[in-house]
C-alpha cells in the first residue's frame, strides 16, 4: 500500500532500491531474494497497473557472467549469471520485460561496475577499494588479474539516467542498454593506478579469483542515448582518492 501511495501521482519511476553485492547477497540469499526480486516485481506491477510509461529498471552487466572467449557482450550476447545477485538481476530483467504492455514499456540499463565518489560511496566496488588503498597507502591486493569488467563512473551513470528520463519514451521502451565506459583487465587496471601512484603497492595473487570474465559492447547505447562517457579511469580514481584523504575515509 505504502509503495503504491509513493508511485500513483508519478509518470515516471527509476528503480534503483535493492541489495548490491556479491558477497552480502551470497550471505542473505533468501532475503536478497524478497527485496531483489519479489519486491522488485511487485513495483513493477504497480507500475504496470498504474499505466506508468516510463520505468527505468536497474540491471547489472554481471548477467553477462563468465565467457571462455574475449569477444565483446552486446544486449542479444547468451547470458551466464554466476552469482545469487547476478541471478536475481536476470530473473528481475525477464519478468519485466514479459510484463511489458501498451502503457508499461520498461527500459533496463546493464551497469558495468560502477567506481566514483558519491553521498554515500561504497567501498566492496573494485576501484572504489583500489582508491582506498592507495589513499591510506595499503597494499593493493589484485585476485587473479586476467579477467576482464567494464567499469563506469557514477556521474555517467546519473548522466544516462536523466537522459532516459528526457528522451521520448518511444525511443527507450522495451530496450535493454550496456551501461559502460571502458573494458579492462584487472591487471590492467593495478598497471594503470601504478602509473597515476608510483608509490602505490600491488600484490598480485593468482589464488581465490573471482570467476566472472566479460567485456561489454556499447555500441547501441552510444547510437541510441547518444552516451558519451566523461570520466575515464585516470579522472575517476584521482578523484576519488582526493574524495577520500579529504574526507578521513579509513
């Protein structure tokens, strides 16, 4: 009742109120569950009941799971979710879009791994605690180091959210967009901070990686929603470590 009192007098909803996390979601798979999913489908309906045109679900790119090649994802790639929380995102993505009708037209955005200082900055996010690190001069321990993310920035994604919202919704419904600004190796991005940090520790370990391997395209939200990332993982991480030494973040 209180979630159809917060959406009736609105036209348009971005859902972005879940559990994030692999490691919290694996912990609290039931509740997880009851928030990601059931929660998730019953804003939707409301939606859909409601006639509200524009709903802007929140998805992840780790739907995309692991790939044994290193070809590009795009938005018809096979899916793989590996995790509970990556499971639930493409169980979310399905049932929306099936409940999709002629005034309940969803748009879902495949975030790659978002980094970036914020209100209420999280620091279980791979660059987000790489910036951490290197702001109070701990070892930079890297797991593995050849799989790949996309990463991108959260002031993008504010970006592609308010250009959603402004765009003629016949342009968005029903589509699903990869949400990213660049694709790179965990090695990668270790080699990448030394570069910005000479001082910077890193410790490669090859023991208790994480599975997940993918790299996305963004072709189709760049012809489409025009998206035109700002921050690359140079501006991005400067930033952040400023963000962090300023604030005292420990």
């Amino acid at each position: 009742e209180k979630t159809f009192e917060v959406l009736k007098n609105n036209d348009i909803v971005v859902h972005l109120a879940e559990l994030v996390g692999d490691p919290l979601c694996e912990q609290r798979p039931s509740k997880t569950y009851s928030i990601n999913y059931l929660a998730s489908l019953g804003i939707s309906n409301i939606c859909n009941d409601l006639g509200i045109s524009k709903f802007i679900y929140i998805s992840s790119c780790s739907v995309y799971g692991s790939r044994s090649d290193e070809k590009l994802s795009d938005e018809n790639a096979p899916i793989n979710p590996l995790s509970v929380y990556a499971k639930l995102k493409a169980l979310c993505e399905k049932t929306i879009i099936r409940n999709s009708g002629n005034f309940f037209r969803p748009c879902i955005l495949r975030l790659g791994t978002v980094f970036g200082a914020s209100l209420r900055p999280r620091f279980d996010l791979v660059l987000n605690t790489f910036a951490g690190q290197v702001a109070n001069k701990k070892k930079i321990q890297i797991f593995g180091g050849d799989q790949w993310r996309p990463f991108v920035h959260v002031n993008d994604v504010s970006d592609v959210i308010i250009k959603i919202i402004k765009l003629d919704r016949k342009i968005t419904s029903g589509q699903i967009f990869n949400i990213a600004s660049f694709n790179l190796k965990l090695s990668q991005v270790g080699e990448k901070i030394k570069k910005i940090f000479p001082n910077a520790e890193i410790n490669n370990l090859k023991s208790n990686f994480d599975k997940r391997n993918y790299r996305v395209s963004t072709k189709k939200s760049k012809q489409i929603l025009k998206f035109k990332p700002k921050f690359n993982l140079e501006r991005g991480i400067k930033d952040l470590v400023t963000f962090i030494n300023k604030n005292k973040i420990v």
